[in-house]
C-alpha cells in the first residue's frame, strides 16, 4: 500500500534528522494521516516531529491524536508552547483555569478543538455527559434581521471562521432567539444587497442544550442536516453540532446497542484502551444475572429427572431447542431494536407486529419440526410419540420465541427502557425456560402417563 | 406534541377544501415533514396535497416519499406530470428511457433526485449495487486550474445549483483527472481573484465508482469531510458523494452487522415493507444450519447417557452451562466486530486480543465458577466431587467462548469473510459442543470412574 510507503519515507527522513525535507512531506500529507503516523513514535521522536509540523497543521493534527500521545506530548513541551495550543486544544489542567476566563475568552480557546475535546470542556461548562451541549461548537456564522448578503460574506471574512461551520447562517433576533437559517449556498446565488431575512427557511430545526445526543442525530438524519443548532432553555442560539460529529454520535450510539445486545455494559474507551479490570467490570454483572436465571431451566429439568432416566433423547434434545429458542427470540428482537432506533416501528404497532411474528414463527416452527420429526424417526430411529413430542416443542418454542423477542423490546421502549437491554441473552433465558416446560410437561404426559 | 396538533390542521384544510390556506401551510413545513404527513393520505388526497403543494416543493417532497406512495401518486397523476418530475426525480419506467438519452440530459435528470432513486438510475447505469457509483450525485462545482476566485463564484451561480454539494471546489485538468480541491469557505475569505490552484489542498482523498460503500463511509467519517470525490477507473472526476447520504450508508452497515450478528439474511427493505415469505426465507436457512450444528451437542450428551442416569444435576447443569458459555462468546465477539468495523482492532493484533480475552476469561471464570460450587455445595447439596467437575467445567467453558468469541472474528476478517457472520450464534453452537464435552469427560472420569 501507497501509505506504508510514505511510512517509511517518513521513519527514515525523521530518524536522519532532516527536518526541512520531513516538514515538506508532512504538508502534502492529511492531518488525520500525520495523527495516525504518530501514535507508533516514542516521546522523543513525538515531540520532534510536532516541532517540525508547519504551525498551522500543528492544532488539527493534535486534534487528532489520540489520548496518550497527547498527554506525552503535552508532558514534554514548555509552557509557552502549551499556552500556544490552549488558544485551540483541550489539555486537561486548562479546564479549571477555562472557567475563569470571560466569555469570549472561552469562545476563542473552543474555536477549533477536537469534538472529544471540546465534550471535556462543555462538560465541565456545565453541560451534561452526551448531551447536545457537550457536543457543540460554538464557531458558527450568526446574521440578525438587518443584515444583506453582502453583510453575511463580509461577517464571515471578518471573524475568519475557517471551517465548514459557516456554511448555515443562523438568523437572531435582538435577544439572539434563533429567528431563521438561510443556507450559504442559497445566499451565493442572489444579488448580494439582497435582504437575507427575506432569503430566510421556514421551519427551523434546533434542539436544547440538555438534549440527548441521540436525539441530535435522529434530527440531523432525518433532515438530511450539515449542521443542527443549540439553544439554551429560553430559546436563544448558544451554538451548533455538525454533521461530521454527528456520525461519530451515530456510531456510537450503534456500539453501544450492540453491547447491549451482547450483556455487555458500554465502555467508555475502545477496546486496547479499556483496562483488564474494566472489561471484567463490564462483563461480569450480566452473566451472573443471566447464569442465575438459567437456573431457572435447571430447576425445570431437575423437576422431571424421572423422565430423563426413561429416554435420554429428551436429555440431548435439550441443546437443540435451546439453541433454536435462543436463535429465533434473537432475530425478532434485533428486528425490533433496529426498527426501534431507526423510527420504523414504535411501541403502537406492538399488535402489527406480534401478528407478523407470530405467523413467521408458525411457518418456520413448522418447517423445522417437520424436519426434526424426520431426523429422530429415520436417523436417531426414535420412538414416534417421543419424536412427537420433542417435535411439537420444537414448534412451540419458536412461536413463543418470536413472540417474546418481538414483544419484549416494544414494551421496553414504551417503559422507557433501552430496548436493546430487553433484547437477546435475557430473551435466551426466557425462551429456554419457556422450551423446557413446554417439552418435559408434555413428554410427562405423553411418554410416561 | 406540536406536530400532531399540525397534522390535525392539516386534515381539516385539505378535507374542507381550502386550497389556498392548506398551500400556505404547507409552505413552512418542511419537506421531510410534508412527505411524512402524506405517508398515511388514501390516492385521492394524496394527489390533491400534492397538486396544492408549492411547485418548487414538490420535487423535494417527492424525493422524501416512500416507495408505495410514489407509486400510487404516480399513477394518478398525467403524463405531462410526470415529464415534468422526470426531470428531477425517478420514475421506474423512466430507465430505459434515460439510458438511451444524451450524458447531459441524464446530468439534468439525475440532479436533485434522492439518494436511493439515483442509486436505482446509476445502477441501471450499470454501476454495482452498494457501490460508490450507486451512491454518488453528479451535481458539483468542477473549476479548472487556470480559474480564480471570482470565476468560482460565478459558475456557481451560473449553473445555479442549489444544494449543499457546491461547498468543495473539485479543480480537475484537461482530461478530467481530480487534480485538488478547495473548500468553499477558504476561498470566501480571500481576494475575489486569488487563483484557486494556489489554493488547492493536498492529498485528495477520493474512491472510485466500484469501491464498496462501506469504504466510503469509513473515508468520509474518519477524515472528517463533507463529501467526497468519486472517480473512474482512469482517475477522471465523475461525482460526489455527500455526508448526509454517507449517514444512511453507516446505519445500513450496522443494520446489516446486527442482522448478520442475530443469524439473519440482511433484509431489502424496512420491517414493515418486508412481506411474510421474505421474512420466512431470511431467518429459516440459518436456524436450519445451526439446528444441525446442535446436533453435534446432543450426539454428546446422547454418549454419555450412563452418566445422566447416574446424576440429574449434571442435565441440569446444562443450560446453565449452555447460557453462560453462549453470553460470554457473544461478548468477546461483538467486541471483536464492532473493533473490526470502527477500525480499532485488525488481524494482526490477534494475539494480543487473544492474550487480553484469555485473562479477562480466567478472572470471569473463576468468579462464576466459584459461586456456582457454592449454590451447588450449599443450595443444591451436591456431591463436593460433582460441583467440583461443574464449576470447573464452566470455568473452562468461560475461557474458550472468550477465546474462540475473540478469535473466530478476525480469522473470518483475514478470509475476507464478514466478521459479524462468524459471530453470535455459530460461536454459541461451538462453545455449547465444547462446555458439554469438557463437563462430561471431566464427569466420567471423576464421578463414575
């Protein structure tokens, strides 16, 4: 690959020292690229790299950076040098010193720094852990009633603004109450005295600076949006979240299902920087929860040991239809927290829903007793009414697994649980209690009444 | 919620009849909004709303209609209605008909058509299906090398496209080659006639047509960008593709990694849109592959049937064992999968996740296994031996799904397999097979022999 290559330039160039070469190729390269480079480098080679960085790639390319290297470097550079960074990047000593300063003080430290970054810093301003307030920027174009095309341009030319923030111009009143958006391409193609209040959009699409973060991305989805703005309780423009921060948001949100879905609580980090100790934190609590409600199946079986004695078919049937439960509770229930996440199924379309799943869990309950019947009479050369029975199970735990891997979730969603908590290993130990019964209380009556 | 209270307006201008209030209505909502709103009015108000809509609205409501709406809207409307949509939205009937037309005519059709119907036209223009080529726009501003500033600006306004996708500068040579960009904001805050190829930034990240969307969403997302460039196989310009397009793609991939994950075909289409057989016919092979996997548990179970007549707390034991084993799997290999789709872990830090999982199932382990030899000791008054061979035997069950759940992962990402395919629910099956035949040979020795 092209980009083991430049690897390599880049080792050689750094470890012969020719920095006038090495800043020419760093230039040529994306910030995100040069970030990455440097997350293999010792302190020394860090440090010397940084310096060698053209001054105006030095801030987004320590945005970029990941944690550690940026603590290593921050131990390692002086204090002007620090004080340098501060005006653009988050170092977390600053925090404390961040909230003294006035207003616009802060204003000018946030300009430019790193999503993550800038989370750390909202949040000790007070704005709660994954809220639309810990995301936002607050580098954005902002115009008021009077102003024309021409104003907004020169605006823009004036506070230097070098991001894609500008790109949505949000209108204020005198109390700076977010009044309207015009969309900077819009405003290009007309004269430039043009009244920019009369240019402006109907329908404006903002959220509170207490909103979850979830809800920021469903609105940016939806809206197909390249920047939300926030606003504080009494309606008025505090900042914006864009859409580029939207799709880390996205995706988190996405892991953080999905280990719900897997018992796992959320990390915090990714996975090489979560701790041994964390991972078993994480992991521990829900399989015990689940280990001691699988005892549950284990009281079932213990109940009927007498009919485990007559056939030890019944004994090896028992991982197949747990399997089977388990597989066809978790289809449905990953089917409903996707559709829940994504807005295509709410909690009224619980009766729609447990219709489809109940007729889908019929048709393909049925296919697979039908082919389980067959196996245990031809292969396992199995009684017929225990092959029935077993058979007949089978049936009935994919309906009831489809059923309560449907339901479960809605009605954790109408609760105002997190639906992916209600779904899969919890599921698995329902629809496993659920099969055991149903196979032993008929096999009871079938095999040995 | 407001939004109902609208909806409710809504119904009673357009059954009333009153045109023009309902227009004035509709003209602040927006487009999403008014699409949502149709999604539930029978054929005939349906065309009535959208007759009334302002014209320069009904393109982008139509873009925000689902399928079967559009469908029905299409048929009830005329012919010269339909030219006139044609040129910005897709009609199924309308393909061959653009195939046969001029490069440029297909240009004006495609603009402003939404994302999935432009999909179906490229497609149709035989880019693949998911590929950057079904996904792209071919409405961008390309400048040439000898333009500067003013001459952007110009042709912006010249070709008067309305849309977000002007604010890259895509600056290609002669024969059409990507040669640089410039973002809009940049050269909004500089000289009207500063040359744009001073301005070019380097290192042009762009995908070609038949690159999978997925690594176009990772580009998109880890470099931060707006939108993206999308080439031929010689290296000339031929689209873009916008972030908020890229945001439906990453939900899509994760769909279809839970899917994959929960034993299930990916579907085509949303939930409810699904009809009865499909759903049938994504989840029944799966079940029916991993039905016969369990098997490989019951011919186990079946050998040593002597030892379950001997005791019933081994049976008993199984689900237990089966559960835990199966959670533990799940949780090191949505870990893996998620780590593997972020690009956090690749193949070659196996052995490093494998030494990580093998620690965090040891302490996991020997916590469950510990509390279990105290409810069986205790609770259940088992022989010390037997609870010695359970607890041991889910100790080990413990750290092989975690090893395996780890594993399995990144050898199928190595194979070019996907990971989230080698996931869950084969994982399960394995370590199921693995705990019983580590709790019975163990049994057999210790308990009978």
């Amino acid at each position: 690959m092209e980009w083991e290559k430049i690897k390599i330039r880049l080792d050689t160039l750094l470890s012969e020292g020719r920095h006038g070469l090495l800043r020419g190729a760093l230039m040529v390269l994306n910030p995100v690229d040069v970030a990455e480079y440097m997350q293999d480098l010792d302190a020394e080679k860090l440090l010397l790299l940084f310096r060698v960085l053209p001054k105006d790639m030095s801030a987004e390319v320590f945005s970029y950076m990941d944690g550690d290297q940026r603590e290593t470097l921050v131990n390692s550079i002086g204090d002007a040098e620090i004080t340098a960074l501060i005006n653009d990047m988050f170092v977390d000593d600053a925090v404390d010193f961040l909230e003294e300063l006035p207003a616009n003080a802060v204003k000018r430290v946030l300009k430019n720094t790193d999503p993550k970054t800038r989370a750390i810093i909202n949040q000790f301003l007070n704005y709660p852990d994954n809220s639309a307030g810990s995301l936002m920027t607050i580098e954005y174009c902002e115009v008021t009633k009077g102003m024309v095309v021409q104003d907004a341009l020169k605006a823009i030319r004036e506070t230097g603004v070098d991001k894609e923030t500008v790109y949505t111009l949000y209108m204020v009143d005198d109390q700076r109450h977010l009044i309207g958006y015009i969309p900077l391409h819009k405003a290009l193609l007309v004269d430039i005295d043009t009244p920019l209040y009369e240019m402006r959009e109907p329908g404006i699409i903002s959220v509170k600076t207490t909103d979850d973060q979830e809800l920021v991305a469903d609105l940016v989805r939806k809206y197909h949006l390249i920047s939300i703005p926030v606003v504080d309780g009494e309606g008025r423009m505090v900042g914006i979240i864009t859409s580029d921060d939207i799709m880390d948001v996205i995706e988190e949100e996405n892991t953080e299902d999905f280990e719900k879905m897997a018992a796992l609580a959320p990390a915090d980090e990714p996975y090489f920087r979560t701790s041994l100790l964390e991972m078993v934190w994480n992991r521990l609590p829900w399989l015990m929860i689940l280990m001691f409600t699988s005892i549950l199946s284990a009281a079932i079986v213990s109940k009927y040991e007498n009919l485990l004695a007559v056939s030890v078919l019944l004994s090896a049937s028992i991982p197949m239809l747990m399997d089977t439960g388990g597989n066809c509770g978790q289809q449905a229930s990953t089917l409903m927290v996707r559709g829940i996440a994504l807005g295509e199924i709410t909690f009224k379309d619980i009766f729609k829903v447990l219709w489809i799943e109940m007729r889908v869990g019929v048709i393909i309950g049925f296919v697979l007793a039908i082919v389980t019947y067959a196996r245990l009479l031809f292969i396992n050369h199995a009684n017929p009414t225990l092959a029935l029975v077993i058979s007949f199970s089978l049936f009935a735990t994919v309906v009831i697994a489809k059923s309560l891997g449907s339901v479960l979730p809605l009605l954790a969603s109408k609760a105002k649980f997190d639906p992916a908590l209600a779904a899969s290993p919890l599921i698995t130990t329902l629809v496993d209690a659920a099969s055991l019964l149903i196979l032993f209380s008929i096999a009871s009556r079938l095999v040995i009444g």
